[in-house]
C-alpha cells in the first residue's frame, strides 16, 4: 500500500509513520506533507491519506474534497482534536475520524481494515464447465452454491457452474468475508442487504438460509465485517 500523512506539525507526522512502520514496515511507501497544498501539487494517487483537519492553508475536508477528484478509490482517514467536528467527516465520505489524544491502537486499526477493503479486488481462478479456467473478482461473487456433482457461482456477470467442490472453494475463497453459512452456501458477507432469523437477504434479492448450527458465528463474524467495512 502507498500511504500519505498530511499534517502542518511534523510531531504528528512522525509520528503517525512511527506507528504504521511497526507492523507494515516493509510493504508501504509512506510520503509525508506538511500541507493539503504540497500533496494535490504532488498529483500522486495513494491507498490510503491520513488528513489533518485543522491546516493553515486549506482545510482536510477541503483536501478530500480535490483529493477524490482524481483518485476516488483512495482511503481518506481524518486527524483531529476536536472530535465534534470529525462529524462533517460524512459530507466527504471519510473511512476514518481519529483523535489524536488517543489513536494509536486507532491508525493500526485503520490501516488493518483499509487493507481488507482493497482485498476486494482479489481474484479466484475457476475451473468453469465449458469454458475453462477464468479469473473472477472476489468483490463480483454473490455466494456459490452446492448443486449435485457441480458448483454454482452467482455473481455480478452471471451464473458459473464449475466442477469444483464446495469444500475446495471453501479452502480456497478469503475467509475475511466469505462465510460457509449452510452445507450448500458460501456467502460474500458484503452482498448481504440484511439477515432475519436464519435469512440471509442478498442484494441481488435472492435469499439463503443460515445453518442453525453455524447461526451464532454467522453473527459474529457479519458484525465484525460490518465494522470493518463502515464508511468504506
């Protein structure tokens, strides 16, 4: 991941880099600037951009705001201490809002959860029936179904029949927001509209049932997904 703090007070900078360089020292490129004027000059398009709120030169919500409009796709986690204002965080669709009296389990925690929305982009080879081998977005995949002597994948370009165990996938598919809810499904927990009872409601409107057995950590684990995944 590219990573950029955005910060007029270069304590809070070095710090920031500090706590993110503990557990992702060898696998980010992490750029630091001391205005929201030198990081959109610098037209660079980062995962992830830690924003001071309160700069000299123009406000993190200003920032976002220019930001997005050359990199949408970009995680923009907001820095305050004043916490009352990290609300107008939502007009710009902040994934994170940070107080810097208390956020150094807080950046990890950022940083964690940025890092399994990008995973939605993953790809899982297939051995489709008919066609071969493809390559299909984790993020695309609905759930897969257990049919008799096959597999069915309902996604967002249509239905795939592979011969692949359910099992096989199961071992296979990323277990951050995949879940085997029932013998014959596995579920993109981000495709789930809502759950009632042992219902899964899915987005594309169709419904699963939740094993009861499997009911309880169904729970937890879609909670702990939805957390994650808040505001992304």
């Amino acid at each position: 991941m590219n990573i950029a703090i955005v910060d007029d007070e270069s304590h809070w900078r070095k710090y920031i880099k500090a706590e993110i360089e503990k557990i992702y020292i060898d696998k980010n490129c992490i750029d630091m600037y001391e205005s929201g004027k030198t990081y959109l000059q610098a037209k660079r398009q980062y995962d992830i951009t830690f924003v001071d709120i309160e700069m000299p030169d123009m406000d993190g919500f200003q920032v976002i705001e220019r930001a997005k409009e050359v990199n949408n796709a970009g995680v923009y986690i907001i820095l305050t201490t004043h916490t009352e204002m990290s609300r107008k965080g939502y007009l710009v669709n902040a994934f994170r809002y940070l107080d810097k009296a208390n956020m150094s389990e807080e950046i990890i925690e950022a940083v964690n959860a940025a890092n399994v929305l990008f995973r939605r982009n993953e790809k899982i080879e297939i051995n489709i029936v008919g066609e071969g081998i493809q390559k299909i977005r984790l993020k695309d995949i609905y759930y897969v179904e257990a049919e008799r002597h096959c597999t069915l994948f309902h996604t967002k370009i249509g239905n795939k029949k592979s011969n692949m165990t359910l099992s096989e996938i199961e071992s296979s598919i990323c277990k951050e927001w995949f879940y085997r809810c029932h013998k014959s499904f596995i579920v993109n927990l981000d495709e789930i509209m809502k759950c009632d009872g042992k219902i899964i409601y899915m987005k594309n409107g169709e419904d699963l049932d939740i094993a009861k057995r499997k009911l309880a950590e169904f729970n937890r684990i879609y909670l702990k997904r939805m957390y994650e995944c808040a505001n992304g």
